[in-house]
C-alpha cells in the first residue's frame, strides 16, 4: 500500500499542471480524468483481501460524510453545477463497480454494494486529493520564500536561524513542540555538514535560501500559520503581556495557609506560584515556578472520569455515579436519593470511578498494569510531558486514609460498587492516581486538550472523543471546586478542578487550557492564588461563559486580530459615505460612533462623499453629525477640493456656502434673519429627536462653536430648499 501510494502521488505530481488556472476547462478534465484512471488501475493491482481491508479503513468516513450530507440536501444547486457532480459521481460509480466484480467471491451481495459505495467515494476524494496538491505545493513554496525575505539580512543574504526561531517563539510555538521537530532535528544536521567549530549552537546558524527552504519544509504549513496570526489568540504577545500583569497581581497575596494532613504537602514553600498556558493550536506560555514538581490529587479526578466515559459510555458509568452537585463536603458519608455517589468530582464518586477502571475496564490486568495503563493516558493527554509518581505521598495518603476508607465500607454496604471489586485494590489505585506527580508544563497541555475536545494540541493525537470531553468539562463546570464551586461558577463562569496540592485546572473550551499552580488554600481547599488568577483572567478578557461578546465593550477579546473591529468600523462608515448610504450613515450615527474616523490616509466619510458628488450624504455630515467642513487628507486636501476635482459643481457650491457661513463672526450669526418654509419646519422638528433628551441647548451650542465641528448654519435649511425646489424628499430628511 505505501509503495502504490508513494507511485501515485509522483504521478498526479508530475502530470499537475502548475498552476491549473492557465490551462483549459478540457487540459484541466483531462488531468483529472487520468488522476482516476490511475488510481483505478492501482487499486485493480490489489488483491480482494488488500481492497476489502482498505474498504474497512474508509467505511467509517463515508458514513460520516453521509451524515453530514443530510443536513445539507435542502441547499440547492443550479443545474450546470448539478449536472456536472452527477457526471463525476457516475464515473467513479462505474469503475467502482468494475473493481467490485473482483471481490464478489469473498463477501456477500449486501456487503459488494456497500464496498462498491466506499471504493466510489475513495476513488473521488483520492482524486480530489491528487488534483489539489499541485495549489497546496505552489502555495507551500511561497511561503518559504518570503518567510526568508522577512528574516534574510540585506548584508549578507543569509538569514540568522536565531532571529527566525525567536521570532516563531513570540507567536506561541516553542522550539521542542513536537510539531516543528523535523524542523530542529534538520538544524542538527545542516550544523553536522557544514562542520561548525565545536561548542556552537544548531540554532544560531546562518542559512542560504535554499538551505532554508528545505530545513523548514517538513513544518511550513504550521509556521506560515503561525506568522500570518492564524492561531486563535493572533497577537499573542500582547496577551502574555496582560497574563504577567494578572500573575504580579495575585503574587501579591499571602493569603490562605499550606495543607497539612499529610507532610510531604505540609512542605512546601507557600511562595511558590506558576501559571502555564496552552491554546488549542499550541501556544505556549509559563511564568513562575512551572517546573516545581506536584502530585495531582483531586485534579486527576476529570482524567479518570474521562478514561471510564471512553472506554465504558456515559450510559453505563451514570448507572454507577451521579451528575448532580451533592451540597456536601467533598468527603462526607452521603450518597444520593438512587444510593449513589452525587458525582464524579467528590471523593466518593472518583473511588466508585476508579472500581468501574479495574472492574469494567480493564477486568483482567494486575494493579500494576492498570496503574501503567493511567499513566499512558495521562501521558498522551499532556503531549509527552512530564508524568511521574511520588511513593512518598502515595504511603502517606494511605496512611491517613480512614476517612477514605470509611467512604469505600459505605458504598460497599449500599452495594454502589460493580461485581467482583476488589475494595483493597481500588483504594491502591485511587491513592496512586492522586500521588501522580506532574508540574504546570504538564497540566496546561491536559487542560487544553481538553479545551480542544480530546485531541492533543501539541502531538494532535486524538485521546477522547468530543462527547466525552463534553461531559466531563459540565461537570467539573458545576461540581469541580469543592464547596465553591456554586460560586466559581457565577464569577468566572468556566469549567475547572482544584487539588489539595495547589493546582487550579481551568478549560476555556475551544480557546486553551491554564494550570495555576500554588501550595497555600483557602478554607474550603482551593488554591488562594489560583481563584485570584481565575477571578482577574475573566475580568480582563471576556472568557465568561456567559459574556456577551457583541456589545461588551470594557473587556478584551484576544482572539480578534488587534484593530478588527476598528478597522471593520472605519470601512464600514467610509463605504457607506462613498455609495451614498444615507440610512447607513444615520445607524453609524445612532449607535455612537465617531462620524469623524478617517483611515490610513486621512480621508473621512465627508472625504468620500463630497469627491462621488453624494449632496444628500454631505448635507448629513455636516447639518446633523457636525463634522468639520475643512478636514485635510495626508495630501492636503479638502472635501471641497476633492468634489471640484471630480466635478460635482453642486457639492462644490454647497460647501462652499457652508464654509463662508460657518467662517462668519458670531454676531453676524446673530443677526441673520431667515425666513422658515414648511419643510424647513418639518426637517428641524425631526432632527430633534435625533438629540440627547440629556443635551440642553446650551450645550449643543457650546459643542457646535467648538474646534472638533462646524455648526449648521441657520439658513441651511432655506438654502437646501432653493437648490432643489420647493419640496424635500422624505429619504433626504434627517431623523427618518
């Protein structure tokens, strides 16, 4: 199979015109029509046991496709589009069926049909596949080749590996993820040839553009991710600068006091204090003592109730283990009105989940194995970070372990536990999940895992289905801070689990993962710092569950690009000025918007209107929205100006009537007499309602005679009625 594949992708290579679009719509058919030609002939080389394997591979994604594809069979398409699918589907149909006559011996008709469906959908997507790469290539290598003009030094025409690799660290990517490893291990060995002196570094080279190019190739795609900011937190420098703000905030606090039921706890400094970030796309940043070695505790608790969910299903452990927050003390002799623990996150519930690990889930491995079989899980989730065991604690746990005990015997007499447990076995295994000892690193590629629903940021290993995640973060949302966590929910509204050990695992799904790390807790057993980080992080970004991310405006959002929404608003009012949208500009103005925003070049919407000769759209701006009449642009230009120079000789006299008038001394104001029509009546008893109830006309007068706009003129309304006849048309009257 890897040689066929390996000779088909040479081919499709080789025979892709690049680029497509300069060849025909027949050169183009023609191509793809010997792309599926090809991989006809090759699956026709496979024996019937090798096609009906790979059917068993691709089965499941045509299921999936089929799924999805019902909920979109209500869009329609135009008939050359419909017609064309048709034809490409009937093709792939019928060498499917020319491919299905060689298994006919080995399986039965039902299960030909299903085989001739999935090597159809194959033999499409495989072409699909094929008929795209020569783009993805092409594109692949632009992007090397500016990603060297943007480091190269214009001296030397070499580029610093140094500068580049620090310049990837500011986006979040570190140099040991294991994503960009071909890129560090193809450093070593470019150092290796090229014989440097001994003691220099791999990193610190500098490289020629086509020694470059083939050290990044293997990565490209996810750094040119990285440098465009495609990652879901795009400025990631200016967010670790609020997260040092937040860590030097709570590192202040000397509240809260070690705990001390165990020793190895009691031991700790209670200066200790790290935070650690990852995002689903794998930004990493860590401040503090990071790297200070931990146990888990209660933080382990999600983890095992997450490997129980994916092996056995919520359907049989909820038959074991509630969902509902038990009011209680996390290790009270209490169960619920079913005889069940509340739920997983208590003391009672992640001992009854750890019997379902030995009794259901692994049925026939040893203590030792189940407890290496965690540990992997546990791995796979943090990337391949640090996972280890302190026996230590684990001794001590068990020794101070009656209450535990006590809760075992209890659910043991009410008959919690399925058949054939082993209570002496699961309290083993409970006390050595919680005696696992890991560091922040660690927790923040956990918790983000679980951020990025089960897969694996760093590696991209998918560890838990979605389903799984979901349940898991809802619980720990209602249930994972102990008796706070009623409250945590209300202030920080985000799922999270804390340990005795100091550790606040916070999931922000879909955005990252964030582990605070520090020894002394409160009185209900949470970390102080941790609930200070969690409670500030939400205050500066709107990471709320509940935050409403359209109309709050006094918190952040790091995952917009950092002048989107400016930006979209300038060419949003600069546009509707130019099309002559007086409605738009109106609703620019009613939601308190700076009518006087220019963009890059100094050009604002009266700008824009004046020079497409827009009268109504001027006559708004500057009778309604007050904006100054004599703007310049970066050229020195006026709307004036521009109006002349495109010719709209109407827009030019209006502004030029507007600017002597509104150049006019006050007293010569004052003494203007005007004679009102009705129309002139009708557009000021409109505009009124567009003005504050909270502005007097004291006020408003003050705010028109200052520098920032120029104030209509009392004849305005006379003058706009003479130029145009003797009525006013409803769409020209401010207010409506």
């Amino acid at each position: 199979m890897g040689d066929r594949s390996w000779n088909l992708l040479q081919y499709a290579t080789e025979r892709a015109p690049l680029p497509l679009d300069g060849y025909t719509a027949e050169e183009a058919a023609q191509f793809k029509d010997s792309i599926r030609q090809k991989i006809v002939d090759d699956l026709k080389s496979m024996t019937g046991e090798e096609l009906i394997e790979l059917v068993k591979q691709n089965a499941a994604k045509v299921e999936e496709e089929k799924t999805e594809s019902r909920g979109t069979s209500a869009a329609t398409l135009s008939g050359s589009e419909e017609g064309k699918e048709r034809v490409q589907d009937d093709a792939d149909l019928i060498d499917a069926g020319i491919i299905g006559e060689m298994v006919a011996g080995l399986c039965t008709k039902s299960q030909k049909a299903m085989f001739v469906k999935v090597i159809t959908k194959y033999i499409s997507n495989q072409r699909r596949h094929y008929s795209m790469r020569p783009h993805r290539e092409q594109e692949q290598r632009n992007a090397e080749d500016v990603l060297f003009d943007m480091f190269a030094s214009e001296e030397t025409g070499l580029i610093s590996m140094g500068k580049f690799l620090a310049g990837l660290k500011t986006t979040g990517i570190r140099r040991n993820d294991p994503r960009v490893r071909e890129l560090m291990d193809n450093l070593k060995k470019v150092h290796k040839l090229n014989n440097y002196e001994t003691g220099s570094s791999a990193e610190t080279q500098h490289l020629n553009r086509e020694t470059f190019k083939a050290v990044v190739a293997p990565n490209i795609v996810l750094i040119a991710k990285a440098f465009r900011q495609q990652f879901v937190i795009p400025d990631f420098t200016s967010f670790v600068k609020d997260i040092e703000d937040i860590y030097n905030r709570c590192k202040s606090n000397t509240l809260g006091k070690l705990a001390d039921y165990i020793p190895q706890l009691a031991r700790y400094s209670p200066d200790f204090w790290g935070v650690s970030i990852c995002t689903v796309d794998g930004q990493r940043y860590s401040i503090g003592d990071v790297d200070e070695p931990f146990t888990l505790q209660s933080c382990s608790k999600p983890l095992t109730y997450a490997i129980a969910l994916e092996k056995l299903g919520p359907k049989v452990v909820h038959s074991y283990v509630g969902q509902e927050p038990s009011g209680r003390i996390f290790n009270e002799l209490v169960l619920d009105q079913n005889k069940k623990p509340h739920n997983p996150m208590i003391n009672a519930g992640a001992i009854l989940t750890c019997s379902l690990m030995n009794a259901l889930v692994k049925p026939d491995m040893t203590s030792a194995e189940i407890f290496d079989y965690t540990m992997s899980w546990f791995k796979r989730l943090s990337g391949g970070e640090y996972i280890g065991f302190n026996n230590a604690v684990f001794l001590s746990e068990r020794e101070a372990a009656d209450r535990n005990y006590a809760l075992g015997f209890y659910m043991r007499e009410n008959k919690c536990f399925p058949k054939r447990t082993n209570l002496k076995e699961v309290m083993d295994y409970y006390f050595q999940v919680c005696s696992m000892e890991t560091n922040c690193e660690a927790m923040s590629v956990i918790a983000a895992s679980l951020a990025n629903g089960g897969i694996c940021p760093t590696t991209e290993e998918k560890v838990f289905r979605p389903e799984c995640v979901r349940d898991v973060l809802s619980i720990m949302h209602s249930c994972g801070t102990y008796d706070y966590s009623g409250q945590f929910a209300f202030k920080v509204g985000l799922p999270a689990k804390s340990g005795v050990s100091g550790g606040m695992m916070l999931v922000i799904p879909n955005v990252m993962g964030i582990f605070a790390w520090s020894p002394p807790l409160d009185h209900l057993g949470n970390t102080v710092r941790g609930l200070q980080f969690c409670e500030e992080l939400v205050n500066t970004f709107n990471f709320h569950r509940y935050d409403n991310l359209k109309h709050l405006s006094n918190k952040k959002d790091p995952r917009k690009h950092r002048y989107e929404t400016k930006g979209l608003s300038i060419v949003n009012l600069l546009f509707s000025a130019a099309s002559g949208d007086v409605t738009a500009l109106r609703r620019h103005r009613l939601s308190g918007m700076d009518i006087t925003l220019a963009d890059y070049d100094g050009r604002t919407a009266l700008h824009l209107a004046a020079s497409e000769g827009h009268l109504e759209c001027v006559k708004f701006l500057l009778e309604q929205c007050h904006v100054p009449h004599n703007p310049k642009d970066r050229w020195g230009n006026l709307p004036v100006d521009e109006a002349e120079n495109f010719g709209h000789r109407h827009v030019v006299e209006f502004l030029t009537n507007w600017a002597a008038k509104a150049d006019q001394p006050e007293e010569c104001k004052n003494e203007a007499v005007t004679t009102k029509t009705q129309a002139d009546e009708e557009i000021v008893s409109t505009s009124d309602l567009e003005t504050s109830p909270a502005t007097t006309p004291a006020e408003s007068g003050s705010r028109a005679g200052s520098g920032r706009s120029s104030p209509a003129p009392s004849e305005a309304g006379s003058t706009a009625s003479a130029g145009s006849g003797s009525s006013v048309d409803d769409k020209t009257k401010p207010g409506l």
